[in-house]
C-alpha cells in the first residue's frame, strides 16, 4: 500500500511540477520563464514563485521580508503554521477578513482538475465546470477534504525548489500542513462556519463539475419539449388516420 501511494504521489507531483511552470509563466508573464523541468530556480529565490510561497500574513514585495525569509531568519520562519499565498483568491490577503477567498486560487482549482479530472480540464480554470461530468459520487470527491489536501499539498511541492519528495522541507512539514487542511473543514467550531465550509465545497463542486438542471426537468416542463410532443404528434397522426379508416 505505501509503494503503492508513493507512485500515486510520485505521478501528480511529476504532473504538477510541468503544469506549475507552464501557469505560472502564463499568468506572471515572466521575463525569465520557469523551465518544467528544472525545479532549482523554484521557491522563494524566484520572486512569483516566492509570492505564492510566502505567509499570507507578510509583505513579500517588502525586500527586508525577502530576505528574511530567503536567509532563514528567526524572525520570518516559513512553516506549516501559515496560510500560504497561493491558497488565496487572486493571490490576496485580508487580514481583517483572513477566511475571505481561502482555497479559492485559480492555480488550486487547476491543480485539483489535472490531478482527479484530466490535465486538459485544467486549461479552463476561470468558469464554472461544464456540468459534463455531474454524479453523486463526483460532488462526494470535490467535497472530500483529503482531496483538497492533496491538491493543496501537491502544489505547494510543485511551487519549491526541492526536487524530490520529502515530508519535511525546511521548517515547513507537509504532514502537519495537510491536517492543518482537514481541519479547516472537518474540525469546524459551530454551526455558522460550518455552513461557510459548506458552501465552499458547493463552490468547488460548481468549479470542477459544473451545474446541470435535471432536477428542474419536471414532467410538466419536459411535455412541452419536441421530443414529448412529437410522440403526441405522432400518435394524434395514426388516431386520425385510423378513423379515415
């Protein structure tokens, strides 16, 4: 079982890690483009992708903070216990509003499309999901918190300058920042946020598999559809020729 995560884990990071550089250097315009398969000029020594990386809860244009954060220092240490940036809507951080936009990136939504959809649904991240692939089991599988972990977890790896898997990068542990996740969503202290939560994953469901409207498919509203109403037509029309007749 673990060789077998361990390949799985193995095949989205290695997906994620060419993804990552292709939309990172579409969105940043980048003057110098992240190569997919170099991961050494990844990290906070490259400066978007120490902006995704960074705290959400500190400056990161600010060139005392990245060098802090670069030089390691007590000050400014990176870990788990930080929301990072590119968990945020527009990459944008409220500190008077610190849930506004969490896990609603545009690079988070693509992750989780190339990872549990297909890497080509990730190319249309900014809609809503084309309903296409709409069933209980799919709006189970957006809503499970392990999988928003992962997703979350993957791009984080995908974003850093380390080349190969490890639970522990620097002071950041990915073990302990995949609960800190679940927690969000499981360990939730009332019935207010929890209907918050809710409506995050509704938020997901909608942007990974779309919305379609069967249930508004009443018996009424489908009688006045042309297939419906060619059935009538077509019996109407053998009626009135059997009482030719």
């Amino acid at each position: 079982l673990k060789k077998g995560g361990d390949a799985a884990r193995g095949d989205d990071t290695s997906t994620l890690k060419d993804l990552i550089a292709a939309w990172v250097n579409q969105d940043f315009c980048l003057s110098h483009l992240l190569r997919s398969n170099d991961k050494q000029l990844r990290g906070f020594v490259h400066v978007d992708c120490g902006k995704l990386l960074c705290p959400a809860e500190w400056d990161w244009p600010n060139d005392r903070v990245k060098a802090s954060i670069c030089n390691r220092t007590s000050n400014f240490i990176v870990s788990e216990n930080s929301w990072p940036m590119f968990v945020y809507e527009s990459y944008s951080f409220d500190v008077n509003d610190m849930e506004k936009g969490l896990f609603k990136s545009k690079i988070l939504v693509q992750a989780f499309k190339a990872v549990f959809t297909s890497p080509s649904s990730a190319k249309e991240a900014d809609g809503d999901g084309n309903g296409a692939d709409i069933s209980i089991e799919n709006n189970r599988r957006a809503q499970r918190a392990l999988n928003q972990a992962k997703a979350k977890t993957c791009v984080r790896f995908a974003l850093s300058s380390v080349s190969s898997w490890c639970t522990i990068d620097g002071d950041f542990d990915y073990e302990a920042f995949w609960n800190n996740i679940v927690d969000f969503f499981e360990a939730v202290p009332g019935p207010v946020t929890g209907r918050r939560v809710a409506k995050l994953l509704e938020w997901w469901t909608r942007k990974i598999f779309g919305k379609n409207h069967c249930k508004d498919l009443t018996p009424d509203v489908v009688s006045r559809m042309s297939v419906t109403a060619l059935a009538e037509q077509r019996k109407e029309q053998e009626d009135a020729a059997f009482d030719l007749e």
